[in-house]
C-alpha cells in the first residue's frame, strides 16, 4: 500500500480531515508535550507501513487529546516516517541491476 494511501487511512479513522482535533483538547499544554514527544518516539520503532497503520489506529484517541499543534506534529512524523518506509520497500522490491530514472 502507498504511503498516500496510509495517510488517508490516518486521516479517514481521526475523522476524515487532515487535522481533525477536539474543539478543547483534554490535555493541558505540558502533558500534551508529553504524549506528543512519546507518541513521535514510538514511530521510530516502527518497521513497515502495515505496523504503522496498527499503530496510527492504536494511538488515535491519545493523539485526539492533543493540543493542536501538538497533534499536528505527530501527524507529519507520522507521514514523514510513512515515505521513509515506502521508500525502502520500493528500493527492496525493485529488481537488482534495474535504475530509476534515466
């Protein structure tokens, strides 16, 4: 699956929008920090798009309590870990010997 499709499947569970946060998230702004810096640690154990979208789907309610900004960083880790990990099954997938490009 692409790393797009990982996203929308990100953004179609919190809510369908790109940054679906509460009105008033639960967490004040030092426990917010908290989460969002534990949640972005998380990510990088994360070895495939496949244990990305458990996990994106795993983490939705704490990532939702948030403050925005917070939530907002967490989603661009999210998508940035997602084009690392497609980037490397396109090089692992790809015939030895073939070239991208001209």
């Amino acid at each position: 699956m692409a790393a797009r499709s990982y996203c929308d499947a990100f953004n179609d569970v919190s809510g369908g929008a790109t940054h679906s946060h509460p009105a008033k998230p639960i967490l004040g702004a030092e426990a917010s920090a908290t989460l969002r810096d534990r949640l972005v640690e998380e990510l990088k154990a994360i070895s495939s798009p496949e244990d990305a979208a458990i996990w994106a789907h795993r983490i939705l309610g704490a990532k939702n309590s948030l403050t925005e900004v917070d939530a907002t960083q967490v989603e661009d880790a999210f998508r940035a870990k997602l084009a690392t990990l497609e980037g490397i099954n396109g090089r692992r997938n790809r015939p030895q010997g073939s070239r991208s490009g001209p």
